[in-house]
C-alpha cells in the first residue's frame, strides 16, 4: 500500500498540538504570545506594549489600566520567562529588584499587579 504526502504537509509539516508548540516557543515568541494573549482582554485593558530584551526595566508587557499618558497611570506587569528548565529563586529575584528599583528612580509607577509567566 502507498502512502501519500498531501502539499499542507510538504509545507508545514505534522500538525503539532497547540501546548506541545507552546513548549518549543523562544524567549522572543513567549513574549509576543503573552502580549497576543493580552490584546484579546480589552474588556480589562486599554492598551497593550511588549518591551522585551535588554533594556526592557523589569518589564516584558504592560498591560495598561488607564492611560499610561498620564502621570499615575494603573498598569499590570508581566515578565515573561520560558526556559528549558525551571526558573531559579535567584533569577526570580533579579526581576522583581528591577520592578523595585525603577519604581523606586519613578521610570514607571507602581503595577497594580505583577505576573511572572512561567
């Protein structure tokens, strides 16, 4: 008995299931899957901006509360970690002294709520 390759599988491969997919995503692609994930709750936020990378001040998405034009504003954190391997207390830590510390320098206000995606 044959077996044939349809074009769809010549192109893209076996279909995956979505959370084994989830499992292969880079540091990068976790991030833009988190802020995907956060623009679908605009019932809970008005807006939503990925920083990401070097530079980012402990912040990998905020998910703004009100409008983070104005001084004050309410705004969620999410850090986004995915790692081959559990996340360590000492890698935790550093990320919530970078909250700590750039609320402290007023870069950011306070988050009303903070989110480590694991």
């Amino acid at each position: 008995m044959r077996s044939y390759v349809t074009s769809f599988k010549v192109n893209h491969g076996r279909n995956i299931l979505p959370i084994k997919r989830m499992e292969v995503f880079s540091a990068e692609e976790w991030e833009i899957f988190i802020e995907e994930w956060l623009e679908i709750k605009k019932n809970q936020y008005l807006e939503v901006e990925r920083f990401g990378g070097a530079g980012d001040k402990g912040r990998d998405v905020a998910a703004y509360i009100s409008d983070p034009k104005v001084a004050g504003y309410d705004w969620d954190c999410f850090q986004c970690k995915h790692y081959d391997r559990p996340l360590m207390p000492a890698q935790m830590w550093i990320e919530f002294g970078k909250i700590i510390y750039y609320t402290f320098l007023k870069e950011y206000p306070v988050p009303k709520k903070y989110f480590m995606e694991l």
